[in-house]
C-alpha cells in the first residue's frame, strides 16, 4: 500500500544524464483508466521535458495490471528497447485478491528487468481507494508516472 506522505518530493531528478539517444517503452493498463491515462501522461511529458524524443516512446497496452509482466516482458526483448516503464493501479477496496495480484506483478516485474538486463519500472499505484490513486496520479501527492520515467532514465545512467 501506498504510503500517505510518499511524494515526489523526496524524489531528487538532478544530474539525470543524457537520454536522446534512449528509447522507452510505456506500457499502461487499461484497469482503472481514469488513473493510468494520468500516469501515462505524467510519465511521457516527464521523458519529454528530460529530453527524450518523442518518436523514441512507444505506448503499449495491457487489459489488467496482471498482465504487464508479460507486456513488459514482450517490449524487453527488443533490442531497440532500452528501459520498459510499467503503469498501473490496482484498488485494494474493489480487488479481492489484490495482495496476488500486486505481488505478481512485483515478482513479475522484476523477473525481466533482470532476465534481460534492462530498467523495467514498477510504476503501480496500490492504494486502499480510488480518492487515494487520484491523489498520486497528478494530484496532492504528485504523480507517480513521472517518478516512474525519472526511476527508468537514472537506471539507465546507473
Ligand atoms: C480482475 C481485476 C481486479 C478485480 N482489479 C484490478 C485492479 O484493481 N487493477 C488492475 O489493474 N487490474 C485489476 N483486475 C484485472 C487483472 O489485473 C487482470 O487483468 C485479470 O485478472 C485477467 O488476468
């Protein structure tokens, strides 16, 4: 679960590096639409202002959060790809198997990352409510999508 006070502002985005050269894939799930188009658009004008091209960002889409292992697993694999931000919201409240899911998707997630030595990001809301993801996807708590695109180009600069 989302912590209340975790914000973007214990997130530092200096000395980022360059990353016009990086391609990204954005991969959202469509579940809970309303929040995940929002992270979507954190996370793209976040790689933008960074500096990325826009032609080097594809969007890719997934019905559930479930399912983005496999999409991220799917965009890894291409050599053109050089980081997978992964975006989604899971509501603990309407999502009887919630802890499942959200630890598949950690697992998952992290599975790839390693398997093909790339940044696959866990940008994923897990939250008690939908007040509480609308919060953290662009509202008082800012937005996760950003600090997921902040998370992949560091990585890419580790
Ligand atoms: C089934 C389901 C439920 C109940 N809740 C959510 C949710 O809160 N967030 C989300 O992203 N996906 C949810 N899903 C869909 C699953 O992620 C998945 O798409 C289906 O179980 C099919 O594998």
């Amino acid at each position: 679960m989302s912590s209340a006070h975790q914000t973007l502002g214990v997130f530092s985005n200096r000395n980022l590096g360059e990353v016009d050269d990086k391609r990204f894939a954005i991969v959202v799930a469509e579940w809970n639409e309303e929040v995940t188009e929002r992270l979507y658009n954190g996370a793209l004008s976040t790689l933008l202002n960074e500096g990325v091209r826009e032609t080097n960002v594809v969007r890719k889409e997934v019905p559930g959060s479930f399912e983005l292992s496999l999409g991220a697993q799917y965009m890894a694999q291409w050599k053109e790809i050089d980081a997978v931000i992964c975006l989604g919201c899971v509501i603990r409240g309407e999502t009887p198997h919630f802890e499942y899911i959200c630890q598949a998707i950690a697992y998952g997630l992290t599975e790839v990352g390693l398997k093909y030595n790339k940044p696959v990001v866990f940008g994923v809301l897990t939250t008690d409510s939908h007040e509480q993801a609308m919060d953290r996807a662009g509202g008082k708590f800012g937005n996760k999508g950003s600090e997921a695109a902040i998370t992949a180009i560091k990585m890419l600069n580790f």
